[in-house]
C-alpha cells in the first residue's frame, strides 16, 4: 500500500511540475511561469513603435549554468519583425544568440533579456517562443510563448517627437545621465522604478529640455524601468540596468 500511494505521489508531482527544474523562468513582477506558459502582451508600442516583454531566469541547480537563448516563432504577421536582447541586441533574423550567460547556483538573471516586438504598423497577433537552455546540455531547458498584441501608438507621431527620454550610460554604475525634452508649455516627471514596483527615483523637470543626474551608487544591481510622464500621460518608458564594476 505504501508503494502504491509512493509511485501515485511520485506521477502526480511530476506531472503538476513539483519536482524542481534546473531552469525556471520568472516575468518582470517577480511571477513564476510554469513550463511553456502563454503569456498574452496586450497594449500600445512605445514611442519607438515596439512593445517589449522583460523576462528573468533562474538557476535551481546546485551548480553553475551556462545560459543560452532562442526563439521560435509561432506565428507573427507578415511584414512584422521581432528580436533578443541577450546580453546584447541581435537583429531580427538571428534566432539563436551567441552569448551564454554564467549563472551561479540559486541566483536569478533579470536584467540580460528583453523581446523586442515590431508590429511594423501592421495589426494582429504574433505568438514568439522564447526557449532558455543550459548551453552544454540542450535538453535542460524551459520555455515561454508570449502573443503580442499591439492596440495602437503610445503617442501620436508629434509627441513622438517633442517628448522623449533617454539614459545614459546604461548600464549604469555611479550615475546615469537623463536627457530628457518635452512639449512647450507641459510639466514633467522622471521616475526610476524596481520591478517590484518600488520607486527609487521620482524628479519633476522643466523646460523644454534638460539633462537630470541621479546618484545610483546606492541602488542594487539589476533590472529597472525609467518613465517620463508628461501633463499626466507617459510618454516615454524604457529599461535601466544597475552594473556596479
């Protein structure tokens, strides 16, 4: 009887996905995302006409992984383009990125990948496959697919234009420099955000541009997102990565 009721906890812990993989893939709020989940990355482009998805992995392994990515493609709109941020930006026809990530044992990455999703002005649904392997043994893997669906332009095109925000350098180590412009006659606000949610940096600006300088030297490293939101509306949001040399 014990043996019976071993071998049924045994197929249902393995099926229900309870025995800990090596690999395991987080979104940006900190979510685990059992294995293959489908995500659904519904909104507006940025002002730069891309939607992008933030997602983070971790090593549950007692050993060091090193860590490549690929994607796969589903299915996406003819015309659209997609590609990784894998340490770096590859372009939209390299599926599987060269660089391999070292991460130690029960350490988790945040801040190496990003999707990039280009709907090219073209409507419909683009489903993207984003597969995370252990770079000596292929089958240690996990995987996600996330659907992009672009509900329109985050600003018009003149906004586009007079409000922008960009951060330099990034990553960041000591300070990161803010260049920032906004339409004439409009109040800002630049906030530098955790991706718990937690806001680290909240300045108001004025003036049609500027430059800001934040001290980030007591900011831990990792993953975070900087905004500039303009008469109440954001117009301009983006990653920032915390690398202390």
């Amino acid at each position: 009887m014990k043996r019976f009721t071993f071998l049924i906890l045994a197929f249902l812990l393995t099926h229900l996905g309870i025995f800990a993989q090596n690999l395991v893939i987080w979104d940006s709020v900190a979510h685990y995302l059992p294995p293959d989940t489908l995500l659904i990355r519904s909104g507006p482009v940025d002002s730069e006409g891309e939607m992008l998805k933030y997602l983070a992995i971790k090593n549950n392994s007692v050993n060091p992984i090193a860590i490549c990515v690929k994607k796969v493609i589903s299915d996406t709109i003819p015309g659209s383009k997609n590609y990784i941020c894998w340490v770096r930006c590859y372009s939209d026809k390299i599926y599987a990125p060269t660089d391999t990530v070292l991460l130690q044992s029960q350490r988790t990455d945040y801040y190496h990948f990003v999707g990039h999703y280009r709907p090219m002005e073209k409507h419909g649904i683009s489903t993207i496959r984003y597969v995370f392997y252990d770079t000596f043994n292929h089958n240690d893997s996990a995987s996600v697919r996330i659907s992009y669906n672009p509900t329109g332009l985050a600003v018009t095109e003149a906004n586009a234009v007079k409000n922008w925000l960009v951060a330099t350098p990034n990553p960041a180590n000591e300070e990161v420099k803010f260049s920032y412009s906004i339409a004439p006659g409009s109040t800002g606000k630049i906030t530098i955000l955790q991706i718990t949610g937690t806001i680290m940096s909240e300045t108001q600006v004025q003036g049609t541009h500027g430059v800001l300088d934040i001290d980030t030297r007591q900011m831990n490293e990792g993953l975070y997102f900087y905004y500039l939101v303009a008469d109440g509306k954001i117009c301009s949001a983006k990653k920032l990565i915390i690398r202390h040399q």
